[in-house]
C-alpha cells in the first residue's frame, strides 16, 4: 500500500451509523449515507418546513427538499396547503419525479394516500366490514365521500328510506359498506344503507319478539303506495292495507295518509319468518256499523245521501262509513226501468230500513215505503254518470303480490267497491227475484188459455170438418192477447 492511498482513504466511524467519516485524520459529516434511496412511483416521508401558497417543501433527506403542488395535497377539487399540512408534520409522499426541467424533485401527497386507502378498501370489500369517510361534496345523484379515494354513495343508499336533502349530509363522517370497487376506473361505489340495515336487523328481532296480533302501537307513516301505507314501528316497517285504512271506502291511500303522520295502528297478523306486519287502522276508530245496530231498527225512517246509481238500484249513505242497498224494485210505486228515473249520485232523499244483516253488516233500504215523499220523475239520461258494476270487473283487479297469510285483506270483493262494510254483495243478489217473478206469470197465464180453448175447438170441429181449420186460426190469435198485455 502507498502513502498516496493511505492518504485519501475513508473509513466510516465507529458508531455513527456510516454517517462520518474519516478521511486523512479529519471526521466529516458522509452526506451520500443520508440520502435515502428510491425510483419514481416510490412512496416517502419527510417533514413538512415550508407552506406556500401554490406548493409545500418537504425534507425527505434527499439532496433538494420536494415539491408537493397545491393540486397534488388532496382529493378535494380546491383545497389550501395551510388547512392540509402544518409546518413540521411528518407525511407520505409519492415520488412524481425524481427532477424535473428545473432539477426539482416532484411528490404528490395525494396519491400516496390513495394507494394506502385503496389497499385498505379492497380488504374492506374482501371482508365485508365498513369504511368511514368524510362527505365532502353533494352531486347529482349522491354524495363523495373522501376514503382518500373519491367513493360515490347513490342517493338511494344514503339512507333505508329515501333521503329529501343530502346537503344536511356535508362534512358528515359516516360508515360505508363497498359495494363496487374497479381499480382501473378508480371507482369506488359505498352503501351507507347496507350498513344501518344490518345495525337494525337485531332490533327488527327484539320489536317481532315484543309484538302480538291485537296489539295497539303507535307508528309513523314511513311510505305511501297504491295498494296501501307502510308505518314504521321503531324499526321495522308494518303495512296497512287499503282495506284496512278506514271503515269507509278508499280509492287512495293518500285521501287520508301523509308521510311522517304519527298513527295508532293494531297488529292484525305477524309473519315472524319473513319479518312482515300485518296492522288496521280502522280497528282503532268506531266502527260506524256499531252505530247503525245501536241506533237503528227495521222500520225506522232516516235521510241518507245517494252515493252510487247501479242498474238494479242504488246505495244510500245514511252514516259516515254506511251503506244500504235500495234495489230497484224498491225505489217507485211504479214500474222503473232504470233507477235514475228515479234518483241520481248526490240526491238526498227519505229511506225506510227494511232488513239488518248484523253478520254480513248489510242494509236494505226502501224509498217507496216512505209515506208523503214524492221524487220527480226524469229521462234516464239526466243526472250524474252511471256506475255499472259487473262480475267481469273484478277480474281487471290488479295482483298485489302481497301474502295471503300476512297482508290480510288484500284480496278484493264486491265489498271493497263500496264505502264501509255493508252491503254490496246482496246487489248481485238481489235482481234474482225479479227476474224469477216474470217466468211464474207467464206459466200460469198459458194454461189457462189453452185449457179454456182447446176443448171449444174441438167440440166445433167434430160436426164440421171444414170449420176447423177457422178454429185453428183463431187459437193462435186468442194465445196471443195475453202475451202481448
């Protein structure tokens, strides 16, 4: 070995890590072991020693502090640096570019979080458990929560029911479940609704194990829909049919419903396996009918107001919620063809009660048995519009697709054509008797003619032959008289 080389050699210092050296006797500082080594695409700390305006310096321990530009601090479309970093805090930065045209060193904190919070998200999906994020924008359709990715949370699954204003949401921290994850769109979609379903599920158990049929609980009006309401008992949603609303006839749910109305409901029945709630609205009120037994008794002569005109009679409202049938025949002294002769949708007149069917809750009404009322006559034509009701229309009743066990009372009768529970029913029954009547007066009105002119004929035609074929001709024309009357 020369002295030369003896000379310019460096030797690390004991105990400093390789970060002195020795070199010709002299101990200075080895500034190439304080650089740390790393690529591009590469994520590093450093601390934070200077907060611009536009940009932040960071001190990674390379040989230039880097560069993070304001875009490059956070997901956030417009952010400033000072609310981001404070000066000396430690962050992670993702190496951009080692040096730029002016020889800077280019970081992004942003994506450095990104790839730690994607990596965090995929073993979210993966097993199923929430992420938390801050809701920092509201857009059409949803909201962006910031994961350190930008997730989008559909308006529809924000909450179990529809939420009206997602503003209220802003600057939230809330708990997500991720329900899509595509690494090469950086798409990432979250369902806050996931997770309150599952939070909810113990205590829909806790509120089905409380409840029994007969039971009366309050409830809020959670939803609104053709075929009924649904309330929400703390918890877990119960539904109203429509025919369970009122004792009074309902074309829509709405007529007497608003959503968040606070109502008592009772529980008709409960489907424990698939968590549905059968409940009645009207079981909470006075049932009209009980009015009619308690006030009412056959013969008794009241006012009502005619509701419905059908071709064998008409229905009368005599109380809020009951009806009664006057049938055609009971309508004139006289002979109708069509009720509205007679009557029309609105009228009011005088009715007598004829029969109470306290089973079947049904009324039968007269308006001819009652003494000093007169109605004027008018065209069938004239009045309100006619409300023909048939068997085929029933058919046209679309399916709800609720469970007959649970959703009691969805299926749909003559009944539910009309306002309370009396009645409709016997209008399909009752023109049956008219239209037996008219067969009785013609089958005894043709024997006794025949009788009576047979035999005449006969003894006429025995003496002379030629006399017969008169009598013949007048047989038919005697036959002919009656029917024609």
């Amino acid at each position: 070995m020369t002295d030369t080389e003896t000379l310019t050699e460096a030797r690390p210092v004991e105990g400093s890590n390789g970060l002195l050296l020795e070199i010709d006797g002299q101990i200075v500082p080895n500034y190439d072991a304080t650089i740390v080594p790393f690529e591009e695409g590469d994520v590093v700390t450093g601390k934070v020693v200077r907060i611009d305006k536009d940009e932040v310096l960071v001190d990674i321990g390379y040989k230039s502090e880097g560069v993070i530009p304001a875009h490059e601090l956070s997901i956030r479309k417009s952010v400033d640096a000072s609310e981001e970093v404070e000066l000396g805090e430690e962050v992670d930065a993702l190496v951009l570019t080692k040096e730029d045209q002016d020889g800077r060193l280019i970081l992004s904190k942003k994506r450095a979080r990104f790839e730690k919070a994607w990596r965090r998200i995929e073993a979210a999906a993966e097993s199923g458990e929430p992420v938390e994020g801050t809701v920092i924008e509201v857009v059409k359709g949803g909201l962006i929560i910031d994961l350190g990715v930008r997730g989008f949370l559909p308006a529809s699954l924000v909450d179990i029911r529809r939420v009206q204003n997602l503003d209220d949401f802003l600057g939230q921290k809330i708990e997500c479940k991720v329900i899509e994850l595509n690494r090469s769109r950086n798409n990432v979609v979250l369902s806050r609704r996931a997770v309150l379903e599952e939070e909810r599920k113990e205590v829909r158990q806790q509120i089905l194990d409380r409840l029994q049929p007969g039971q009366v609980v309050e409830g809020a009006i959670s939803n609104i829909v053709d075929f009924g309401a649904f309330v929400d008992l703390d918890g877990i949603d119960g539904l109203i049919h429509i025919s369970e609303l009122s004792w009074s006839h309902v074309n829509h749910p709405s007529e007497i419903l608003n959503i968040g109305d606070v109502v008592p409901v009772k529980v008709l029945d409960i489907d424990r396996d698939r968590q549905r709630i059968s409940l009645g609205l009207k079981q909470t009120q006075e049932d009209p009918w009980q009015r009619v037994m308690d006030t009412y008794n056959v013969g008794d002569e009241l006012e009502g107001k005619v509701t419905k005109v059908v071709s064998f009679g008409a229905f009368v409202e005599i109380l809020d919620g009951v009806e009664g049938l006057v049938h055609i025949s009971e309508l004139a002294q006289h002979h109708v063809e069509n009720p509205r002769e007679i009557v029309n949708q609105g009228d009011t007149v005088r009715v007598k009660i004829l029969e109470i069917d306290s089973e079947r809750r049904r009324l039968s009404l007269s308006v001819k048995r009652v003494e000093d009322q007169v109605l004027p006559m008018r065209s069938a034509g004239e009045g309100g519009p006619s409300a023909e009701i048939s068997e085929n229309q029933l058919d046209d009743v679309p399916e709800l697709g609720l469970s007959e066990d649970v959703f009691a009372g969805a299926e749909v009768s003559v009944d539910d054509l009309r306002v309370g529970d009396g009645i409709a029913a016997e209008a399909e029954a009752e023109p049956e008797p008219e239209a037996e009547a008219e067969p009785e007066v013609e089958a005894e009105a043709e024997p006794e003619v025949v009788a009576e002119a047979e035999p005449e004929l006969e003894a006429e035609a025995e003496p002379e032959a030629e006399a017969e074929p008169e009598a013949e001709a007048e047989e038919p024309a005697e036959e002919q008289a009656p029917a024609d009357e």
